[in-house]
C-alpha cells in the first residue's frame, strides 16, 4: 500500500 | 537522513537530558508531570517494539534504547526515589490521561499503515505521542512559578517535533516521501505547544518568569 512505510524515523 | 532529522532528534535528546539535570540537581520534580512522562513510556515501548525485529540501526537504534531507558529511569524517579518523589505535584497533575489512552487505540485500530501488531502500534504510539504533553501543558497552568528547566524541557519537547515537520517536508520535495499519519499528528501535537511557545518566547524576550494564563 501507498501508506506502507520502512520505518526508518524515530 | 538530513540536517533537519538530525537537529530534531538531538533536540529531542536535549530535552530528555534537561529533565533528567533537572530531576538529579535539584532532586525535585516539581512541575513535572508524571501522567505525562508514563505517557512517554508508553509511547517509546510501543513504538521501539521493533528494535529487534527490524535490522539495527547505527543511528536509530542507539536512539531508540537511551529514549526508552531515560523515560522509564524518569518514571522510575518520580514514582520511587524517596526524595524526588516527595516533590511531586500529585495533587494538580490532574489530567484524566487514561482517556488519551483509548481514543489513541481506537484511532490506531482503523487507521493504521498496515493491520499489523507492530504497525497498528506504531500508530497508536504515533497517535499518543501528540497528544502526551496535554497533561504537562496543564500543569504547567495550573504551576505559580515554572523554574527554568522545566521551561526549557517543555519548548525543546515541542520544538523537536516542529523540526520533523521541517524533515517531513524537506523529504516530500527531495525524497518525494508521504506519511500522513505522522504528518497530521506532528502538527496537532505542535499546535499543541503554541501558546506554550507564545508565552515562552514572550518572557524570555521580556527576561521575565514564564507563566500561563
């Protein structure tokens, strides 16, 4: 999905 | 990574830093809030739940582990350190916070990135996060004198998030990265803080003591 991010921010 | 990210993350560090100076100097907590601070907690182990899931980070992670463990060694203090926690405002650090806590999860349960444990978390935590403060801000009103530390930790609080803003943006325009859940609760969560910060500049320009309405 568009919304899905890495989470690479704290 | 860009100077902004960075600048807010050692902000963010700044802040914790302060409060912890602040708690082992002058052995007190006054003016802190503790729902606040549990709120914190709460945040940082929802959030950091994958710290090792997830490939480690040089940067990240070693973030990730003093967040956790200074917001929990500040709980610790408040709640148990025979000094400190006499001086804590129980009995005006009123804010029902456990009903931030629900309305976060719900939220979190609908919108999330994915409906996933980890994710659904992580935006409960998101979610959390920018509404934490309200208990602090509050006490704050309610506080006669803010000592200076507690003043600086509240504006290093709310200027960290204002500096993701800032990274969020730089990274739509040069990375072409969209994250609205944390963007929409970034700025709530930094709206939050503009009075504190409109009173705050307005007594460090007057060189007077900072107090709320």
């Amino acid at each position: 999905e568009c919304l899905y991010q890495p989470k690479d921010e704290l | 990574m860009n100077a902004f990210r960075l600048l807010a993350d050692l902000t963010h560090l700044l802040s914790i830093i302060i409060l912890l100076v602040k708690i082992r100097t002058t052995k007190s907590c006054a003016g802190i809030s503790l729902k606040t601070q549990d709120l914190y907690v709460l945040v940082f182990i929802s959030r950091y739940l994958d710290l090792f899931t997830r490939p480690l980070s040089l940067y990240n992670t070693p973030f990730k582990l003093v967040f956790l463990a200074t917001s929990i060694t500040i709980v610790y203090y408040m709640r148990y350190h025979k000094v400190v926690k006499q001086t804590y405002n129980k009995d005006s650090d009123t804010f029902k916070h456990y009903f931030l806590i629900l309305p976060c999860a719900v939220l979190a349960f609908f919108i999330n990135p994915k409906f996933t444990f980890i994710e659904v978390l992580w935006s409960f935590s998101i979610y959390l996060e920018a509404v934490a403060i309200l208990p602090q801000l509050v006490l704050l009103q309610s506080s006669s004198n803010i000592d200076n530390l507690t003043g600086n930790y509240v504006f290093m609080l709310g200027a960290y998030r204002a500096l993701y803003l800032l990274n969020w943006i730089y990274r739509f325009f040069a990375e072409d990265v969209v994250r609205w859940i944390p963007w929409i609760a970034g700025l709530v969560q930094t709206a939050l803080y503009a009075d504190f910060f409109y009173y705050y500049i307005k007594s460090w320009r007057n060189n007077e003591r900072l107090k709320l309405p």
